[in-house]
C-alpha cells in the first residue's frame, strides 16, 4: 500500500532522533532506519495490526522498541500519524489528527 505522513511525523523524528543523539549520536541514526524498516513493513501488511479504537477511530498501532507508530489505513493508502514515546497519552495524540 502507499503510505502517506501526517505534517506531524517529520517533527515527531527530529524530536526521537535529538533525544537519543545526546547520548548516542549513533544508536539515533541507526534507530531511525529501524523506525523506517517498521514504517515499511506497516505500509506491506497493515491489517496485520491490532484496531485500537481506545485510541482512535481507525487507529492502529506498530511497536519499535519504546516506540509506537500511530497509524491507519484510509483506502488504499496507509496514513502515518505519529511516531512517538509509547508513555504518552496516545489518545490526544490521535485525536489532534482527526
């Protein structure tokens, strides 16, 4: 499927990779590319994910380490809303997108 991102993920990986990058500049490039290997694999199967509707409506969730991928598929598209720290209220997260 093609997957599309929300104007909030660009922000929400300069944040991740920032943060880890003052401790490891490189364990942040390299869990990047990990998020990226997710994001793709989220764009090949995305009805292999759980439907959160705690979250959202749609929303569907993907896991990288303590990282979540907020997602859902619209059509034949799969929309990336937020890429975060899996601590935080993913509900008004989500909803800010709808």
């Amino acid at each position: 499927m093609r997957i599309e991102f929300s104007s909030f993920v660009e922000t929400d990986l300069d944040t991740i990779a920032d943060y880890i990058a003052q401790d490891n500049p490189t364990r942040a490039v390299s869990f990047l590319q990990e998020i990226g290997a997710q994001i793709h694999a989220v764009g090949q199967n995305p009805l292999l994910y759980q439907l959160r509707p705690e979250i959202g409506e749609g929303a569907r969730m993907a896991i990288v380490g303590r990282y979540v991928i907020l997602f859902r598929v619209i059509g034949d598209a799969v929309r990336i809303e937020r890429v975060v720290y899996g601590s935080r209220d993913l509900l008004a997260l989500f909803q800010r997108e709808e």
